[in-house]
C-alpha cells in the first residue's frame, strides 16, 4: 500500500493531530479570554474527524495502513465514532463548569484533542508497538486532565493517584508485550497468531496474562478498579464524565481486538480470567455503591459495574459476543454522559456542587424535568424495561447463552438486580424525600441540549435504532473475526 494511502486512512488522527498543535501555539500566545474560542474550534476538529472517520466506511474497509501498523476496519470506525461523540459532548459541556471557578483555559481543549488522537491508535493499532503508542498518548493526556484544577486538593490528589497506578498498569502491559514478542518473535497481531498457534508455552501464557492485567486496569475491572472511586470524585466532572466514557470505549475497543485477534486461537486460556473478572466487576461495582452518598463515587461504581457486563459479551469469544459489547457500548456512553451532564447541572446559584444525597432530595419538586432526566437515566442503567439500557444487557447475556455459558449469563443476571437497588435510591431521594439542600441553579442551554440527547437515546423510542445498531455492530464484529 503507498505512503499517501496511508495517510489518506489516518487522515482523522493526522488532522487531530494538526488542530491541537495549531491550537496549542494559539493557547500560549493569547490570553485565557480565548479558552472558549480554542474550545469550539477543538469541537470543530473532532466533528471534521467524525464526518471523515465515517467516510471511510463507504471507501471499502479493511485496509492496513503503514505496513501493518493499523488497521482501517469496520471495527475501528465504530469505536472511533463513539470516542469522538463522547469527547465532542464533554467540551460542550466543559466551559461553564470551569469558568465558574476560573479555571477555563485552552489547554483543557488541547489535551481533549491530543487525547482523542491517542484512542484513535488504540482501536486502530494492529501491532503491539503501535498499541502502546496510542496508549501512552491518551494515558499522559489523561493524568494532567485529572489534576486540571490545580488549585483543588482533590484533584491534584486524583492526577497524582491516576499517574502512579496508570504508569504501574503500563509497566505491567509493556512487561507483558515483551514476553509475548518473546516467544512470537514478532509484534504483528498476526504474526502473533501465526506464532502462538503453532507453539502456545508457558511462557506465552504469562505474557497473555500479563497484557490482559494491564488492560483490565485501562477498562477500571475488578481487581485493578481501585483507581476509579477516588480519580472519579477527585477530577473535575467534566473530565470524569470523559473517563467514563471516551477512554473506557477506546479501552474496550483496544482489549477486544487484542482478544480476539492475536490471542484468538487460545479463547480457552483467556477467558477464564475474563469471567472472573466480569463477575467480580458486577458484584463489587454493585456492593461498593450501595454505601455511597457521593453520587461521583456511586457513578464510578456503576462504571465498574458495568464493565462487567460489557467483559460478558467478550467472555462468549464469538462474533455475537463481540457484537454485543459493541452494542452495550454504544449505549453505555449515552446514558454516562447523560447521567455526568445532569450531575453539573446540580450546581447552586452560588456555583457550589450538590454532590450528595441528601444534597438532591426532593429534586423533582425544585427542579422536575432534571429529577425525571435523571429518572430515566438510572432506569437504563439498571436495564430497566422499556428503557434502551435493557436491551444492551439482553443482547450481551443473549451472546453468553448461546456460547453455552448459561450459568455466566445466570450469575450476571442475577447480580445485576443488587446494582439496581443504588438507582432506585437516585429515585427515592429526588421524589419521596423532603427537600434538604439548595435548589439548583438555572443550567445553560448547552447542558439541557446534550442532556436532552442522551435521553431521548436511551427512551424506548431508541428501540428504533435497533435494527441499524445491531447490522452496524455485527459488521465490526465480522471484521475483527475475518481480520483473525
């Protein structure tokens, strides 16, 4: 394949790349009045990579681009696309929370970019150099987004904490690449295949175990989820309701492709360890928030949650799985940005968060059309019928049952009703309780418009999308099948 081919198909990443070092040099030689400016020329760039990713879709997939190193697929511009919807609605939301506390500057857009270009690698990556480059792009992004409120003793504590774990979890990951281009002799996915078919040791086990230990980190699953409460309460609530949702879609996309392309042809060796990890994601998800008055930390366990569920799909390590997950996925991104957008919409006029329970009790009398917001939302978190949440968790369990894995998708099952017990509290609080705290303040018209999307997505009216969705998520799942 040329050059120019190549860079024709990395064309999103390339012009990602070029609008955030544009606007790095427009962010140091103009003053911080220009943050909103540099904001909405990011959100320009990233629906510019948007529009472009799609159109690959209708150039013909499947190509690799620099001789091997990514992949352009079916696949990778479905997780693309998420990723950049995600990280699109973040920005939008971004600038009133920050300026508020005078904390809006450019650099904040900047990082969103880099980082998006990162995640773009990740999903693409077809080699395990390339992987870890994309990884480390997004990851150092991620730590300094963390800390972003430098004035804030909880955030600079979030980015510290975030950065000391998250290098420990690339250390392990890069261990783990050694050992199997060790005894592959080669970082191609597909020589990877190649090699461990013919000659799967012990050796390349623990290079297996290792690589998957590192990602289960990346995706926040049990045990390697300790990070999540207090980087999540910690962060900014923009940037949480980032890392709940673009990095985890990019992860996920990034763990899957690993399994089922260059350790495809042992499904056996790894998928142990991934039902352990799903079933102990949901039960401790589910436990940890049932505690929790913190609705930042209640939300970090419902992310863990329902990793859980997403790590069943991947379990079933069939086509139907990865669709699944493909599909919970899509979901699982509206109904987090939602469910984070409401939570910077419970503010007092003074700019003070309402971050606890008792802080949102008798919301639907103060402020009605957020508590029934927030309703739906929860509902769909806990795959509530007739709310579209439901139907990411059916499809999933639907790929565990006809993998055989009936007591998988029994135990998942039945642990998922303990997670729905901390979102009907959300409901309970705002609709049968007395008011306690402040009345929340008047949310601008960018937070009730993105807010207003996500709904409208995970009302049952997204049971329309279903059949597009479900054909769009079976073709990426086919490719990453044919690509193995």
């Amino acid at each position: 394949m040329s050059y120019a081919n190549s860079l024709y198909l990395t064309g999103a990443e390339i012009g990602l790349s070029i609008a955030g070092l544009v606007l790095l040099l427009a962010t140091a030689w103009t003053t911080r009045s220009s943050a909103r400016a540099i904001t909405i020329a990011a959100v320009t760039a990233l629906f510019g990579a948007l529009i472009f990713n799609l159109s690959l879709a209708n150039d013909g997939v499947g190509a690799a681009a620099f001789g091997g190193l990514l992949e352009v697929d079916a696949f990778s511009i479905f997780a693309k696309s998420l990723v950049y919807i995600a990280t699109i609605a973040c920005l939008i939301v971004a600038p009133r929370y920050f300026e508020d506390r005078g904390q809006f500057r450019g650099e904040f857009a900047v990082l969103m970019l880099f980082n998006a270009v990162g995640m773009g690698i990740m999903v693409s990556a077809v080699d395990l150099m390339t992987l870890y480059i994309g990884l480390e792009l997004s990851s150092l992004s991620s730590y300094v987004l963390a800390s972003f409120a430098r004035r804030d003793d909880k955030s600079s504590e979030a980015g510290l904490k975030y950065f000391i774990l998250g290098g420990l979890a690339s250390g392990i990951i890069l261990y783990g690449v050694s050992l199997v281009y060790g005894f592959s002799g080669t970082t191609s996915y597909d020589g990877v295949r190649a090699a461990f078919d013919a000659d799967f040791s012990t050796g390349a086990l623990f290079g297996v175990v290792f690589v998957l230990a590192g990602l289960a980190f990346k995706v926040a699953a049990v045990p390697f989820h300790m990070w999540t409460p207090d980087v999540y309460e910690g962060a900014p609530t923009p940037v949480t309701a980032f890392f709940a949702s673009a990095p985890k879609v990019a992860a996920v996309a990034m763990l899957v492709r690993m399994a089922a392309v260059p350790f495809g042809g042992q499904a056996e060796a790894w998928q142990q360890i991934v039902i352990f990890a799903a079933l102990a994601s949901i039960v401790v998800g589910a436990l940890g928030a049932i505690g929790q008055q913190n609705l930042k930390r209640l939300l970090a366990y419902s992310s863990i949650n329902n990793v859980g569920f997403i790590l069943i799909g991947l379990a079933a390590a069939t086509p139907a799985g990865i669709s699944g997950v493909l599909i919970y996925l899509s979901i699982y991104v509206f109904m987090t940005i939602g469910s984070f957008v409401a939570l910077l919409m419970l503010r007092t006029e003074k700019g003070e968060a309402l971050a606890t329970f008792d802080d949102i009790s008798g919301l639907s009398t103060s402020s009605p059309a957020l508590a029934w917001c927030l309703l739906a939302l929860m509902f769909s978190l806990a795959g509530i019928p007739p709310l579209f949440g439901f139907w990411g968790k059916f499809v999933v369990f639907q790929a565990a049952v006809r993998a055989d894995m009936i007591a998988l998708a029994a135990i998942g099952i039945a642990a998922s009703v303990i997670g729905a017990f901390y979102y009907i509290k959300f409901v309970k609080v705002m609709f049968f309780d007395e008011p306690k705290g402040a009345e929340p303040a008047k949310a601008p018209v960018s937070h009730w418009v993105v807010l207003g999307l996500c709904v409208l997505v995970i009302s049952p009216l997204g049971y329309l999308l279903t059949p597009w969705l479900g054909s769009v998520a079976d073709a990426a799942s086919q490719a990453l099948f044919f690509a193995a």
